[in-house]
C-alpha cells in the first residue's frame, strides 16, 4: 500500500512540476514524459528504502 501512495503524490507532484519547468523555459509540456520520469523515480525510492537504508536492530532482553 505503502507504494501505491508514493507512486500516486510522485506521479501528482511532477505532473505539477513539470508543467510549472515547462512554462518558465517556454518550451511545450510532456506530460507522458514526465509520467515516465515520476514512475522511475517512485521505483528508485521505493528500493533505496528497501536495500540501503537499515532496520532499527532489535532490543536483546537480558536474563
């Protein structure tokens, strides 16, 4: 679940973005491009957090 909802604010927010680069180069708008783009990177987040960043180590009890 918790995938599906960095893929949706990634996708929102760079569709946002993009529109917003577009008009301030005056260049046209891609918004298949940038879908493209948000969806990669919502990928590389959500691996990064996967792989590179470590679990908190379990508290050992002492008897």
């Amino acid at each position: 679940m918790k995938f599906f909802v960095v893929l949706f604010w990634s996708l929102i927010l760079s569709e946002i973005a993009g529109f917003v680069i577009g008009k301030l180069n005056d260049t046209s708008f891609q918004p298949n491009l940038v879908a493209i783009i948000a969806v990669v990177f919502a990928v590389f987040i959500f691996v990064l957090d996967k792989i590179a960043i470590p679990k908190d180590p379990e508290a050992k009890t002492s008897k």
